[in-house]
C-alpha cells in the first residue's frame, strides 16, 4: 500500500528544492491522504503557455508521459523534479495485468492551481 508521511516529505524536500532552485522555479508541497506526495509549481522562468490544455494557466502533469510531451528545458525540469521527488527508497511492484498495485507513494506534479495560474517570472 502506498504511504509517504510528514517526515518521509522532509527527507525528500531538499532534493526536490535543489531541482526548483536550479531551474529558478518556486513550488510548494505537500502530502495527501497519507499517499500521495504533490508538488504545485507556482511561477518561475520556464515557459509553459503552450502547455495549458484549458488556457488556463493550470496544468497536471502526466508524469507517465512526461518525455513524450514535454520538450527541451520543461522536459528535463520536470524529469528531475519527479527524480527528486521518489527519492532513492521508491519503488514500484505493481502489475496491472492481475490487478495489483503496490509502490512506495504516488507523484503529483501541478503547474499552477485551478484557483491561482502559473505566473511565469520575467
């Protein structure tokens, strides 16, 4: 069963902090439901316009598909920040073929918030 507490958040923060810093990106993050560990991207130099489905400034990443649609410096941004973000104790032994799904923690990446758009900074 999948599971990421507060403080498996605090030994992965550094890393995923490292990557938001080396891209000048700001971000927040945060565990739900004990599952999932989420990063919302809140504004920074990368330009991801062509990148909101709903023009809306909001976005979530699909992180099985990140290569296929992102290119260039918002490919390799969010290629690292998901690295960082399952840290070296991810794993995943799941088959879907019988059903059965067992991984360390789930990944979210957000490119803005539904309620607040991604501010690319000048």
């Amino acid at each position: 069963m999948a599971f990421v507490s507060q403080e498996d958040k605090k030994k992965l923060a550094p890393a995923i902090k490292a990557v938001l810093k080396k891209y000048n990106m700001k971000g927040t993050i945060a565990v739900r439901h004990n599952m999932t560990l989420i990063v919302n991207i809140k504004s920074g130099k990368i330009d991801f316009t062509g990148y909101f489905f709903h023009g809306d400034g909001y976005t979530q990443v699909n992180e099985y598909q990140i290569r296929n649609t992102y290119q260039g410096v918002q490919g390799d941004f969010l290629t690292e920040l998901l690295a960082a973000m399952k840290g070296p104790d991810f794993f995943d032994h799941s088959d879907s073929q019988t059903d059965y799904f067992h991984l360390s923690h789930y990944t979210n990446i957000n490119i803005g918030e539904y309620h607040k758009p991604y501010q690319l900074a000048a």
